[in-house]
C-alpha cells in the first residue's frame, strides 16, 4: 500500500474535513480558552455552509464568507478555490490575486505551485503572481519541497525537478518516488516495498517495509508485520507502540488510529487526545480537522474541544 502526502487539489478538495451547518443557527459560540488564545492567527481553515467553502481562524470566526465551489487549504498565504469550472487563488482577505484559468492546481510551497491551464494536457509551474515560472511539459507534480518536486507521477516518472525545471536527481532502475524529500529524505518504492533514500539518491533506509510515511519533526512512520511504527533516521523504532495507521507529526501532535478510532499522541507515545474519532488529520496553526462515527465534523484544538463544529456533513 502506497502513503503519499499528496495534495492533488482537482480531486482532494472534495474529500477535506470540512464542516457544513444545516443552519446558519446551528453555528456554534467560538470556544474561548488559552489554548485559542495561543492560537496562530496567521492560519486559516477551510469550512463549508450550504454547499459553499469559505474559511475561519482559529477562534472559529469566518472570515472569508462561504462563496466558492470548492475550496483549497491556505499555503503560503494563498488558498486555491474553484469558481465555476476553473480555479484560482486568493489571499487571506478573500480577494482574488490569480484569477480562475486553471483545470487544475496544487497548493503553493516555496513560492510555487504547479498548475494546468484550461484546454492544456500539461501541468507546469506558476509563481504567486499567476506566471509561469517552468512551462507546461509534466503530467503532474508535487508540490516542491526542499527545492525539489518528483513529477510526471502518474506516467511512472522517477525523476525530480529543480526550480528551474531540470532534472536534479533520477531514480535508479526499479525505485519510483514514493513522497517528495522531507528533512533532507524521501519515501520510494521498489517492488512494492518502501524505504527512504537522500538528495544524493543513496538507499538510506532499506526498501523493506509495507508502507512509509514521510519525516516531520525528525521522525517517520513505516508499516511492518500489518503495523506501523515510528522510527527515527537510522530506522530504529523511537516509540514503543504499534498503529493500525500512524501519520507524521506536526505541532508536536500526530494523528494515529487504533482499534478503529483514530486520536492524537505526543512523541512519547502518550495519547493526549483519547481514539474516539471516524477520522482525523494534522494539527496546522493550532486546530485539527475530525470527523465522527455520527456523521459530523469539525475542528478541534490540542486540548479535544471543538473550535467548529461538530455539525452534520
């Protein structure tokens, strides 16, 4: 099974954790607690109302009225959202900075995005002004990250690009990419088994395991034996606990299931938001996206109280 963190906005967007109210009634007073306080104002959140995406900080506040067909998550200042047919961007007001002329687009990293124009087959690379910065040539990339992107996914590409657009590292015979370089290491695949190579191309950590999820906060999660565990960057297992899934850290905090319900832990293993979630997904700026077995979804901060929601899907 293949762990990618991938961001493909022409399809992913549809399936984000987002919140919609039956009811404008229904929204919820903010919770107010030092932990909303602390909060990183400079993040906003993607919600739903009435089949409309607009976005609120971490107070639970709108801030951008519910508008779009669809929206994007904030990156770099700037949220893809589709208008009709096409998408653009827009910045942390709600004005929109790149006008709507893409089929599709990923998110901004590094001050860049990939990007396919109406009618275009190709995907290239746009900067924060809308320009092509590398012209249109790939069938798809992923987001740069450490001055690198893998493209041309899913064309069996093993190649990574520069942010000129020249191939800066090829995969040996046998390995394709698994992730993007993460910490200075990527996840690749070879003959359905993953491991983690460096920016030089060198097998770091043996293609072994079932699954591999990439390194945040110095450590990564592979699957063996049906679990997954965490390791540190020699491959040796960090905490001592088993997952049925185990994402990457983030604020701290990571996502991981277990029996069927998924909560939060600390780099100690320690639960500190009990499993009690249908899903669950990274901290960012303070707040986590959760769904539940009754149906509804909202987003939660590190101390488990909910900030939006919970509200029917």
């Amino acid at each position: 099974m293949n762990y990618y963190r991938t961001f493909l906005l022409t399809v992913a967007c549809l399936g984000l954790l987002c919140c919609r109210l039956a009811e404008d009634k229904n929204i919820q007073e903010p919770v107010t607690s030092k932990e909303t306080q602390d909060c990183d104002s400079d993040y906003l959140f993607l919600v739903q109302i009435k089949d409309r995406y607009g976005y609120i900080n971490c107070a639970g506040n709108i801030v951008i009225a519910p508008q779009f067909d669809i929206g994007g998550e904030f990156r770099e200042g700037l949220a893809a959202v589709k208008v009709g047919d096409e998408w653009g961007f827009i910045d942390r007001t709600g004005r929109m900075v790149i006008a709507p002329r893409f089929r599709g687009v990923g998110e901004f990293s590094e001050g860049l995005a990939f990007a396919a124009e109406t009618g275009s087959p190709d995907y290239g690379v746009i900067d924060k002004t809308g320009k092509f910065v590398i012209e249109p040539k790939f069938s798809y990339g992923l987001e740069f990250s450490e001055g690198l992107a893998y493209v041309d996914i899913y064309l069996g590409g093993r190649h990574y690009i520069n942010r000129k657009g020249e191939t800066a590292l090829t995969l040996s015979d046998g390995y394709s990419p698994g992730d993007n370089f993460y910490e200075g290491l990527a996840v690749v695949n070879k003959n359905d088994k993953f491991g983690f190579i460096d920016r030089k191309g060198e097998v770091i950590i043996p293609t072994q395991y079932d699954g591999a999820v990439a390194f945040s906060e110095g450590l990564g999660s592979i699957r063996i034996n049906g679990k997954m565990v965490y390791i540190d960057k020699t491959g040796k297992q960090v905490i001592s606990q088993s997952y049925d899934f185990a994402n990457w850290f983030t604020e701290g905090l990571a996502a991981v299931k277990v029996d069927g319900k998924w909560g939060f832990i600390d780099k100690t293993g320690n639960f500190v938001i009990r499993p009690q979630f249908e899903d669950a997904h990274s901290f960012r700026g303070g707040l986590a996206p959760v769904s539940n077995f009754d149906g509804t979804r909202g987003y939660i901060n590190r101390l488990g109280q909910y900030v939006w929601g919970p509200s029917p899907d």
